[in-house]
C-alpha cells in the first residue's frame, strides 16, 4: 500500500488542476451498526443507503512552492500553512488538514463545497472526504485499491471526530447506487441491490429539520452502552437489524407500502437507542408527515437534528412535502445518485 508517509515530492504535477466529487447519501435502514465492533454481536447485520444527488465538491490548484490554502466556501474559513508539516490537528478544518498531513501535500489550494446543509446526517463529511482522498491520489499519483481508499477516509476521520466511525457512509459516496452493506466476521461487503432508482426516488421527501447534529456524540454514547452490556440496547439493534432484512427483501421485491412499514418501525426502535436521537421538534415533522400520506419516517443519521426522509406513495409525494414545509422543514431537492465518486485532471 502506498501511504503518505512514504510519498516524495516527485510524485507532484505542479501544472494539473484537479477536481472531485462524491455524494450523500440517505441511511434507509441498520445504520450505527456499521460501527465496528457493534456488529459483530448481530449475525446478519447490514445497512442500507441510497447514494443522492447533493454532492461535496472539492478542486486542487497549484501554488508553487509549499505553501498550502485550504478554504471552505461553506464556513467561509480559511487555513494556511507554510507547508503540510506546518497543518495543525486541531485547526478550524481538522478533517481536511488532516487528509493533506497524510498525503504529505503542499504546493496547493484546497477549495471545498458542499450541496448539503451543514450537519445534515446525510453523509456529508464522508462524502467530502472521499473526494478529497481520491483527488488527492490523483495529484499524488498514488494508486489505491478501493477498500485501501475507504479505509484511509473512515480511519483519519475517526481521528478528527476522536471517536469510532462507521463504514457504510464511504460506500454510497465512492459507488452511488443503492446498496446493502453486509457487516460480519470476515469483514464488509457491498452489494448492489437489484432495484430501480427511480421507483425509490420517487417515494422519498427528504427535508432539512434546522437542527444539525452531531452524529459522533449519540453514535460513542450508543456504542459504549452496547459494549458496556445495555440489554435493551442489544435488543433494539437486533430488531433493527431484523427490520434491515425485511426491508431488503421488500426493496427487491417492489413491495412499497412494506418498506414504508419498516422504515417506521426502525425508526420506533432507534428512538430507544439514546435519549438524544429524537426531539420534539422533529417528532412534530413525522407527525405532520403522517397525517399527509406518509407510511414511513426517520431521522437521517444518529438523529438528535439534521435531516429527516419520508416514505410514501408517489401520489401522496406533494401533500408530504407540503407539511414539512409548512412545519419549518427546508425540503430538498434530490436524485438518487447512480454515480460514485467523479474525479476531472486538467492541466
């Protein structure tokens, strides 16, 4: 494996201009048991997400010399260094500071975007740091296997978050699609799953509740109560594992108003999990959602804020839309994302 530790500055291209991007995603079902070793004790475990639309963008330009920039157009913050060497772990951007520490890279503006709100739950973070990783192999000139590129996004992000990360929102962003990822002891695995998007995307409000969240905090307070022997923690996440399976089976079967039931029975057992993944507020939204057609709701994430999605019938799509808006929620437009990560080199 090729790590930035070991990387010179030959491998720079001082003339190419590099751009990235990777997409969000919606968790559909047995999210936080991605979190290692939390699966380990639920045989079958596996997630499900749809790779959408709102993507993170990022470009590299050259500067010349080792002075390094990095700058987020969605803070409007602004970091620079006299080199990487010279980055600090604790800067105003941690994550991207730390991704240039390991690549060694300077010589650069990074210039960051995101299509989603801040602290969305969507993946947003995951989504950014996939395409800043893989732009960055592409300015290095460093070669990756897939699962070596995941691993580095989700490992240096648990740095920077200081707390364990999960694997499934690397996936949806490096591939698109609509997966399941399988969780077990001989390690991860994605499957494409046999569905159209479309009949998924056109079922599906997704709005912004006006809170972000942090999805560190509810996901290391769930885990250490796991581990630390919370039965009634075990036993929600075998149910929501179970609900994982059946909404598996009735994505690929077509079997609509099911997944709609599902998804608001994984939501009934996540609310148990912690008493910060629900909030009045976002209860009031489902509530509201429900008496405008909505089979299914859930908050996007670990909850606590961010994102919710709605399950309905494609008739039932408008009036659900309306509600949330009229509840205060900020409805966002989407697709379900076929594309992965897209990376453009121009000189």
């Amino acid at each position: 494996m090729a790590g930035g530790e070991a990387l010179g500055r030959s491998h720079y291209n001082a003339s190419v201009r590099v751009e990235a991007s990777a997409p969000t995603r919606i968790d559909l079902a047995g999210g936080t048991l991605d979190i290692w070793p939390l699966y380990l004790y639920h045989h079958g475990a596996q997630t499900l997400n749809a790779a959408i639309s709102l993507r993170a963008h990022c470009s590299l330009s050259p500067l010349g010399g080792r002075r390094v920039v990095i700058r987020s157009e969605d803070t409007g913050r602004i970091v620079e260094a006299a080199g990487w060497d010279a980055l600090r772990a604790d800067g105003d951007l941690r994550l991207l500071e730390r991704i240039l520490h390991f690549f060694q890279a300077d010589g650069l503006e990074l210039v960051t975007r995101s299509e989603s709100p801040m602290g969305a739950g969507i993946g947003g973070s995951s989504a950014l740091n996939i395409a800043v990783c893989s732009a960055l192999a592409r300015w290095m000139g460093v070669t990756y296997s897939d699962d070596q590129l995941l691993n580095l996004a989700m490992n240096v992000e648990a740095q920077t978050i200081e707390v364990p990360t999960g694997v499934q929102d690397y996936r949806p962003a490096f591939y698109g699609g609509v997966s399941a990822i399988e969780l077990g002891v001989g390690g991860v695995r994605r499957v494409e799953l046999a569905v159209d998007p479309v009949e998924i995307e056109r079922r599906i409000v997704l709005a912004y509740t006006g809170a972000s969240r942090n999805s560190g905090i509810n996901n290391w307070e769930v885990t250490k109560r796991h581990i630390d022997g919370d039965r009634q923690v075990f036993e929600n996440f075998e149910r929501i594992r179970d609900i994982a399976r059946a909404i598996r089976q009735a994505v690929t079967a077509g079997d609509w108003n099911e997944v709609g039931w599902q998804i608001a029975a994984e939501w009934e057992n996540r609310k148990r999990l912690a008493p910060g993944v629900t909030t009045s507020e976002i209860e009031a939204l489902i509530e509201r959602a429900r008496n405008a057609g909505a089979l299914g709701a859930k908050v996007c994430g670990a909850g606590g804020g961010g994102c919710l999605f709605c399950f309905c019938d494609p008739a039932r799509l408008p009036a659900v839309r309306r509600a949330l808006a009229q509840g205060g929620a900020r409805v966002l437009d989407f697709r379900i994302e076929r594309a992965g990560v897209r990376i453009a080199a121009t000189d």
